[in-house]
C-alpha cells in the first residue's frame, strides 16, 4: 500500500479537492466545504477499494491523511 | 371489554434479539400474547425469550434469509394471529460506490426475506382469519437521508409490499400495515451513531419536538396495530417521528 495512491484516490472521488493540493499531513476537516457525505464518501471508498472497514468514529478519531492511512494499513 | 389487548393470539415477532424486535415482543407478552420470536443469535434470542412475561411462548432460532432455516420455521411455526416484521440493517453508502454485493446486503435482510417469509406463511396456510401483518419501516422511505439510497430503498419497497399483502389478503380480514419510525434509540442507532460524525447526530436530535424515541414507543404502536382495536386500519402507515418531520425545528 502506498499513501500516494491513497491520497490519488481521495482527490479522485472528492470533487472540492484540487487535485495535488492533499498531504499526507493535511488535517481533511480543513478541506474547504468538508461535510458528513465526505466522510462517508470516504468510508465508502476504503471498503470498495482495500475491503477495510473503517467507521465514523475513526475518522473523528484521526487528524490527518496519514492518521486515516496508518488505520487503513493497519486492517489490510 | 377494551378491544386494546392481544389475549388468545399468536404472534412471531422477527428481528426478536435485540432493539425494536426485542422491545415488541416483550411489550406484546405483557399484552397477552403467546409469542413467537425468531433471530440469528441463539444467546440474545434467548435473552429476549428470559424477558417475556407469562408463558406459552416459542422462540426459534433461524436466519430467515437462509433458505433451509426459513423452510425449517415454517414447519415449526403454530397458527399466527399476527406477525411483526423487524428484522433489518442499516449500512450507509454514497450511491456511487453501490454495487450488486451492497445492494445484496440490505435488500436480502430488509426486503427479500419479509417478501419470502410470507409468501411461505400464507402459502402453508399459517395465518388466521384477521390477522394482523406490521413491518418496522423508516420514515426515510419517504424522506431518505444522503447514503440511504439501499436503505431508504428498502424500506419504501416494504411499504408497496405492505400494502399489496392488504390488497391480497383482505377476504380473510386479513390486514396489513407499517410503522415509519424515525430515530429510535437501539443498537442501530449507536451504530449509526458511529457513522455519522457525532455533531450530525446531536445536530439530527436537536430536530425532535419530543425527543428521539424508545423501543417502548414503537412497541406501543404495534400493539396497536396487532390489536382489534385497528381492525378498520389497513394498508397504511403510522409515521413515528417525535414531530421531526414537522420541520419547525
């Protein structure tokens, strides 16, 4: 697994992203416009593409990309 | 004699082990039914079957997707004068992500299963002459939320199946209804609690007039609905929502 890819595809599906503008630290909440369909988008997303199953308290529970990256990487 | 008891009648209660089912079947025990609970899990089903009042009840441990286990319960399962139908998941997901296996998912537990069950019960004859027939449903059938479009489905495919079965079945007296509820607090929605960020949630519950509701508020109706009490009301829905959908919030 690779956090480039991951953070690919997070821009890919989060339209409000300008693609090359996500870090591996950046904080998401701070993506401007950041709502619950993000977060849900989000858990989506991980279940489709690495059939992890990450819940909303876990994205409450972390900060940045990378938090959300080391969970993911974590259940693989 | 108030037409608002269940003495002498018989009714199956799915979904029995935990939540909205568990709460039914314990409320219609104490209202004088002989209950008939069904659910996956053998130890919370027995924890429900420990928390009825009186006796003469039945639980049987089946999941009514599977095939063998449905075709087992209706030959076990005793003439029914009623049926409450609250097996059911919720999984949010954003409609892009959907796929045949997600639809799979909910549609097997919310839709498919009750539309099985009964055809089979009605087909083995196991209904009484006024039965009564209530299916949990959500008031997202009708005002669905984002992520809901498998759930909201569901349930909104219950409610025209509903209402087919009073269309079917009214010869016999017997009737068919739905409970919309709205956000009931039970394990599903600790579930969904964990989903959704907290602050959606509080943010959802500061829209509730009378606060969010309690199993026993849901059971309360389905009393109603069970009971002879309704015996006008078919093919209708009973929207419990606390006043949420009043919108004034």
């Amino acid at each position: 697994m690779d956090i480039g890819d991951f953070i690919k595809k997070i821009e890919n599906e989060i339209e409000e992203i300008t693609p090359g503008v996500l870090k591996a630290d950046t904080n998401y909440r701070n993506i401007p416009g950041w709502s619950s369909m993000h977060a849900l988008i989000i858990i989506a997303l991980i279940d489709t593409e690495y059939n992890v199953t990450i819940t909303g308290s876990d994205i409450r529970s972390c900060q940045t990309v990378n938090d959300l990256f080391t969970i993911v990487k974590s259940r693989v | 004699m108030t037409p608002f008891h269940l003495q002498h009648k018989t009714i199956l209660v799915t979904g029995a082990s935990s939540g909205i089912g568990q709460q039914v079947a314990i409320s219609i025990s104490e209202m004088g039914a002989n209950v008939v609970i069904t659910g996956r899990n053998e130890g919370r089903l027995t924890d429900t079957f420990k928390k009825l009042k009186n006796t003469n009840h039945q639980q049987i441990i089946a999941d009514i997707t599977n095939e063998s286990d449905l075709q087992q319960m209706i030959k076990v399962v005793p003439m029914l004068d009623g049926i409450v139908h609250c097996a059911g998941v919720v999984k949010p997901f954003p409609i892009k992500f959907i796929s045949k296996e997600k639809i799979k998912e909910t549609f097997t537990v919310n839709y498919e299963a009750q539309v099985e069950l009964m055809a089979q019960i009605t087909r083995n004859k196991k209904l009484n002459k006024q039965a009564s027939i209530v299916f949990i449903s959500s008031i997202s059938a009708a005002h669905p939320h984002k992520g809901g479009a498998l759930y909201a489905g569901s349930k909104a495919a219950l409610e025209s199946f509903s209402k087919v079965i009073a269309l079917e079945f009214y010869t016999m007296g017997i009737r068919s209804n739905c409970i919309a509820a709205a956000m009931v607090k039970t394990p599903m929605y600790e579930y969904s609690e964990q989903n959704a960020s907290k602050e959606t949630m509080d943010e959802h519950i500061n829209k509730y007039p009378l606060g969010v509701g309690k199993p026993t508020d849901i059971a309360n109706a389905t009393i109603f609905l069970l009971s002879d009490a309704s015996k006008w009301v078919t093919g209708t829905t009973i929207t419990l929502d606390g006043g949420f959908l009043l919108g004034g919030m």
